[in-house]
C-alpha cells in the first residue's frame, strides 16, 4: 500500500530540510505517484506557505524579493553588516577612487570609512554622501538622478551620463539577491540599470552581501557572477555556496 498525503507531506518537508530543494520528478518516482499527484501535494503545501514551488522544484522560502523602506532593512542582520562593513573597509588604499552604491550595507561600509589620503568617491547614495564627506582626506562626488525615497539614493540616465565620465579602480557593490544561476539582483530595475553602469566603470567589483540575501532574486537583473571579483560575507553562508563561488574564480571573503 501507498503512502497517504499526510505521509507524503511530511516526508517532503523532512527532505526539503535535510537538502534544501526537492524535485517534483525525484518525488514522483520515489513515492510511486504521477506527477500530477506530487504538483498537487507541492501546491498544497505553498498555500498553506510551508514551502515555494520554482521550475519543477521546491524551496523553503520565496526567492522573490520585494522593495523595503531603507529604515526597515537597516533593522535587519545588523551585526552582520557591521562585520562586512568593517572587512570591506580595510580594503581602501591611498589614492583610490572608488564608487560605492546604494543600500544599508553600503551606509553601514561608509561608517567605517576613516581618514585615508586622497581618497575619491563617487555615491548614488545621499546617506553616504553625507557620512563621508565629514571625513578627513575624502573629496565626494554626488552622481545626480531621480532620488529614489526607499533607498535614499538617486537612479536614472543622469546618474548614468555622469559615471561614464569617470574611471574608478573599485566598485563596491550592494545587492538585494545573489543567485549563482542568475547572478546580482535588485528589486529596482532603474537601480539595477545604474549598478551595470557602476560596473563599467570600475576595474574590481566588490560585493557587501550578508548571507541572507544568496537564494533570492530581485526585479531588476545587475549582471551575472562573472563580473565580480570579490564577495564580502558573514559566516551565515553555506559551504556550497562558499564553495562554488570559489569555483567560479571569485574571491570569497567570510567574516
């Protein structure tokens, strides 16, 4: 005799938790069942929010993101980012000139910047703006756009025109997901459209992401993880993950 739904059921969660993503197609044959069956089970277990059916599999969360005012996200992996910010920090040299983007990583990396001779950096964030200018050393460049309320950063093609002036040897980049199929996502695509001017711009991409951000996709598409050249994280990642991102020749920074 076959398993009953209730049995299904709990042995798909059980293997959700212990893999981390199911297939529809593997769950058919194990349990002996039509795909028709095991789609039904799949979907019953989403409405009742229990897991997210994606391309013929299943995950624990939705990894699809939404916009979040920047004073809700500044609440969220706090001691986190402060590690982030502080590594990240330690990388500026004399006489950069670097770019760095929007976002509260990006705000909580500016806190950390401290006196550096000749620095120059160019922001699309106001908060950063703001912060680093009382920085000794640093001279500030405020790209211009639409200013974007939820992040307190600009967006658009005035932005954009103006990088195109510039030659910077760093980016410093934040993301609101990081998938290694998909790459660099944010929940803005005019952002998103600035990001990929950003990285034009710049000889080495660094990304500030805490770990919970990797799974998840946003709206609006930066680039692909061939772009980059250094992942700042917290120790919340996956080995896996860790371990792929090696593979694909980006250096892995855990902190």
């Amino acid at each position: 005799m076959g398993l009953s739904i209730v049995e299904r059921h709990e042995l798909i969660l059980k293997k959700l938790s212990k893999y981390g993503s199911v297939s529809a197609v593997e769950l058919s044959k194990e349990f002996n069942v039509s795909s028709v069956t095991i789609r039904k089970d799949l979907k019953l277990l989403e409405d009742r929010e229990l897991l997210f059916r994606s391309h013929g599999r299943a995950i624990p969360f939705n990894p699809y993101i939404t916009t979040r005012p920047i004073n809700e996200k500044e609440k969220i992996s706090v001691v986190e980012k402060r590690s982030i910010a502080s590594a990240a920090a330690a990388t500026i040299k004399p006489d950069d000139n670097i770019i760095i983007a929007s976002g509260t990583t990006l705000i909580e990396f500016a806190r950390h910047i401290f006196e550096v001779t000749n620095l120059t950096v160019i922001t699309a964030s106001l908060n950063t703006a703001l912060i680093v200018s009382k920085v000794p050393g640093i001279e500030v460049i405020q790209l211009g756009g639409i200013v974007r309320a939820s992040s307190s950063s600009v967006i658009g093609p005035l932005g954009e025109k103006m990088l195109t002036e510039f030659s910077c040897n760093k980016l410093y980049l934040g993301v609101d997901g990081i998938d290694i199929e998909h790459g660099l996502t944010t929940t803005n695509s005019m952002e998103a459209s600035l990001n990929k001017v950003m990285i034009k711009s710049a000889q080495k991409i660094i990304v500030l992401v805490d770990s919970s951000k990797f799974g998840k996709k946003g709206f609006g598409r930066i680039c692909g993880l061939e772009n980059v050249d250094q992942i700042i994280t917290d120790t919340g990642i996956k080995l896996s993950t860790k371990e792929r991102l090696i593979e694909l020749g980006i250096d892995v920074l855990v902190v």
